[in-house]
C-alpha cells in the first residue's frame, strides 16, 4: 500500500468549496501543480480549484514576507552606511570597527524601525 492509498481512505468526504468574491478567470495548471492540488483537495476533502486557491494564498503571503525582508535589509544597509560616512570609491570594504559603530547607531533607532 502506498502514501497516496492511505490518504485517499483517510480522507475526509469532499464537500463544496467555500465560494470567494473576486474575479473569475481560466488557468492553465502544471502537471506537477496540479498533482500537489488534487493531493491536497484529497487530504482537505475540497476541491482541486479550492486547494490550488489555498495554496496561491500562501505562495502570496511568503512573497510578501519576502518583500518585507528585503526592505528591512536595504533599510538596515541604508542607514549603517549612512551612519559610517563618505566612504572613499576604491575602498573594498569598511575596517571592522566602522562596521561595529554604524551597526550601534543603527541598533539605537535613530533610523527608526526596521
């Protein structure tokens, strides 16, 4: 008996997926995709289309964490090399102890929140 086996006995009865307010549209779904959808539905006892939504949902919400980090990460550069000074343009890096005192200035919130 495989995985797949023993959830589909498993699995909850499918019932009707919640309806949404938003645009309808067509797609078309990766084999792959839509293999991980119907593994899913199976498992949630929903439909494929309900699951691919849930799993969009997610992808969205990771995007937009990974966004967010980004930002903070631009932000925290931004302000350690603003709080360091001119930085001469042949220079490789910045000596440790320049790094030290930028990133405490930056820790103090005097760049606000990151």
């Amino acid at each position: 008996m495989c995985y797949g086996d023993a959830v589909a006995r498993q699995a909850p009865e499918r019932k009707r997926a919640p309806r949404r307010a938003g645009t309808r549209t067509t797609l078309r779904v990766p084999g792959d995709l839509a293999e991980k959808a119907d593994g899913l539905a199976r498992v949630l006892g929903t439909t494929a289309n309900d699951a691919l939504i849930r799993m969009a949902e997610r992808g969205a919400l990771l995007y937009a964490q990974e966004v967010q980090m980004a930002q903070a990460a631009e932000h925290q550069l931004a302000a350690i090399l603003d709080a360091h000074g001119e930085i001469p343009p042949n220079a490789d890096y910045l000596p440790s102890e320049a790094w030290r005192e930028a990133a405490l200035v930056l820790r103090t919130g005097r760049f606000g929140p990151i």
